[in-house]
C-alpha cells in the first residue's frame, strides 16, 4: 500500500490521474525518483478502468472486475498516492488546490484524463453516455431488460423494445454496435420464445463517414462487416430531437427503446482553467517538449493535451499516443535533473506512428499497424494482442484471457436467468 502523504509538502513531481500516460510515466521514472517523498500521484478515484474494454463489457463478454485496479499499488515502494480531488492549479506558485490543503511540485505532469462530450439540453434527458464502467453496466442492464420484456408472454410491448439507436460514428460507436448486434444474435439463438420484434441496431453519423479521423480503410470495412452483422448504417444523419420512446435523425422517426450517446471526448474541466491555446473540446495545446508553451515545468499528456506532430499534424487522443508520452517524459525529466539544456542533450518528442485497431464484434476486427491494413480474425487476433499489452498488470491480462477463452462455454454474463455467468468473482 502507499503511504500516507503530507499534501501541504507536496514532491518534486506530482502526477495528475493514473491512465494510459500517468501510469506509464510512473513505471519509467529514473530511480532518484522512484520513491516516496519524491514522487506524488493524485487521482479522484481509487479504482482505474481499463475503459477500452468496457464495450465488452455492456454485452457480458467481459467481466466489470476484470477492467477495474486499484489504484495504489502502481505507488508500492515507488511513490506517495494522494486520493483526492485538484480544484485548481495555481502556476505562480507552483502548487495544486485539493480538499485536503495545498500541493507544491517542482515537475508537474497533468494528465486526468477525459469525459464523455453531452448531448445538447434537448437531449440528454434521452440519451445515456458510454465513456465508464457504470454507463456500461446500465447499457448491460437495460439491453437484458429489454429482451426479457420482448420473449416474455402477455402482452406485447411497445413497438422499438429491441430497437438499439446509437449516436456517433466513431470508433467507440462502431464497437458498441457490432457488440450489440453479435449479442442479439447470440441471443436469438439461445432463447426459448421469439421475441416480438426484430432486433435492429442503428448506427446514426452526422457526417458522411465512420471515423473520420482514420485512414478511409477503416470506414470502408467497417461499413461491410457492420452490414453482415445487420447494423443499420445511417450517415448524415444528425440528431436533434428525441424523447422517451425514440429519435429523429434527419427526416426519419425512430422509434428505440434504448438509446446510446457515443458522440465524442471532451477534456476535464480542469484543463479549460489553464492558460494558453485549447481546442473545441478543451484540451491544452502543448509545444515539442508536450509542456505548457509558457510553463515548461509542467507537462500536458494524453486526452487533455494536443500534440502537433510535425509530419502528421494535431494528433488524436489515443491510448497509443498517451502511452508513448509518459516513458518520454520520464526521461525528459532526467535529463533535466542533469542539466541538459540544448536541443542535443535533450531532443524533442517524436511521436511513432504505431497505427490503430478497431474491434468489429467478437471475431473480428479493421486495422492499420505500421502500414499493414488488417481486418477480419488476424486484426481481432491484433487487436486482442494491443490490449493484453496496454494493461497496467499481469491479473488483469489473465483475467481478461480468461473471460475470453470461457465466453463460448459459460455464456454471457447477466443475460438470461438461465444462461451462467462468465465468470463469478
């Protein structure tokens, strides 16, 4: 366990949030700084979740357990953890703002992490996020209540029970729909009643392609494994009106039971407070060292940070990117502490274009690896691959392995009474 820490004296570096760029920055950091009294790490939560498998999740593939950690042991023997809350930070003086009192640091690394972007107001009464565990534990929960309600006898219920709309076509759109769609299927052929209606998974894109920040190979074969899976694929389709029963997207009423917004990231609203460039979304333009242009003592990683790459442009905020970001960083702080100072001693980051893999349903995938276009069982194979490799321990690898090699045997976990769970835990 990690000690307990003395905010008022803060460290030499302080860690905002534990994702893909904090955690990787922690386990690189030079050993003068590996250890408690130099280093502090600050979450609001105790528990991180793997979020690129909670799609997995929402359709009982993938054990809630397996994608949550605690906290605290990333700290074990290598720095304090400090769980609490910034309210603010204070550049000037160098310290952050926390419930518990003030936390100074000589190198601070910002990196909490993003949210869920909202509908409009007209909206978000009719919508439920996916961006955490618990947004997929109610999409989990209300897709089961719902095939209950549809193969249950008495009278039928209302037109668009199995109707599943889903709003943003990006890559995390795309995976929720090729799950759902993979679990009615699997559940059509396990159930003992017909359901009263058909299934339909509608995928709704205001623009008039699918991840549009990716290579169109990507859109391309998405659109035709989609389609096999039978996902109604609507581009130019914004949506602007809905309620209890349905939306409208364009021209066309849609009647849907479930409703699923999947339509962008914003930055933590921390992020907007600082000084500086951000984009639409908040996040804090950094310059070639990923530091504040103004404040190189303080560095913006991951999901709050834009990152302008010299070949490729205003890069995305991807784990692959946030995970290159941390060890480089450790080291840049090194040579720091050694006092390099030229651009020779202490070269500016450069980003490996390692490519990226979209999950297409359960037995397949779309991907684009250091220029190998992929798609199909080898880019799943890849794509399972990358995630055993981004987790931060050795259980949550082979708790994962696990729920997938026990999937086909012990069924879905938390759909039909008479089905057992993946796993119990």
């Amino acid at each position: 366990m990690a000690r307990s820490v003395s905010v008022r004296r803060g460290a030499r570096v302080v860690v905002l949030g534990a994702g893909f760029a904090g955690a990787s920055l922690l386990r690189h950091l030079p050993p003068d700084l590996r250890r408690p009294g130099e280093t502090l790490l600050i979450d609001r939560r105790e528990e991180y979740t793997f979020v690129p498998l909670i799609h997995e999740v929402a359709v009982g593939r993938v054990h809630p357990e397996t994608v949550s950690s605690p906290i605290a042991p990333l700290c074990a023997g290598a720095c304090d953890f400090l769980h609490s809350e910034v309210l603010g930070i204070d550049l000037a003086q160098k310290t952050l703002e926390t419930p518990e009192g003030p936390v100074g640091y000589e190198y601070l690394i910002v990196s909490p992490g993003s949210v869920a972007a909202e509908p409009g107001p007209r909206l978000q009464d009719y919508f439920q996020p996916f961006w955490s565990l618990d947004d997929a534990l109610r999409l989990r929960a209300a897709l089961g209540n719902a095939w209950r309600r549809a193969t249950s006898p008495g009278p039928p219920p209302p037109k668009g029970i199995l109707t599943v709309a889903i709003v943003g076509g990006g890559a995390t759109g795309v995976e929720v729909a090729a799950e759902v769609a993979a679990l009615f299927d699997y559940l059509k052929k396990r159930s003992h009643r017909r359901p009263s209606e058909r299934p339909r998974v509608v995928l709704l894109e205001a623009t008039d392609r699918m991840m549009d920040w990716l290579d169109p190979y990507f859109d391309r074969v998405a659109r035709k494994t989609l389609s096999d899976l039978g996902v109604e694929i609507r581009l130019n389709a914004p949506v602007e009106t809905a309620s209890p029963e349905g939306v409208l997207a364009g021209e066309d009423w849609l009647k849907a039971a479930t409703r699923v917004w999947t339509a962008g990231i914003e930055a933590s609203s921390l992020m907007r407070s600082l000084p500086g460039e951000h984009d639409a979304t908040g996040r804090s333009h950094v310059d070639q060292y990923l530091s504040l242009p103004d404040h190189p003592e303080v560095y913006v990683l991951g999901d709050a940070a834009v990152y302008t790459d010299p070949r490729l442009g205003p890069m995305p905020p991807t784990a692959s990117i946030a995970v290159q970001q941390g060890p480089w960083v450790a080291r840049d702080i090194k040579r720091r502490l050694r006092g390099a100072k030229s651009k020779r001693g202490r070269p500016p980051f450069r980003l490996v274009d390692r490519g990226y893999v979209v999950s297409l349903g359960p037995e397949s995938a779309v991907a684009d690896a250091v220029g190998l276009k992929l798609r199909g069982p080898a880019a799943q194979a890849l794509y399972r691959s990358v995630l055993l490799y981004y987790m931060k321990s050795r259980r949550d690898r082979i708790l994962t392995g696990a729920d997938w090699a026990m999937e086909r045997t012990l069924g879905r976990l938390g759909f039909g009474s008479d089905q057992p769970s993946a796993i119990s835990r």
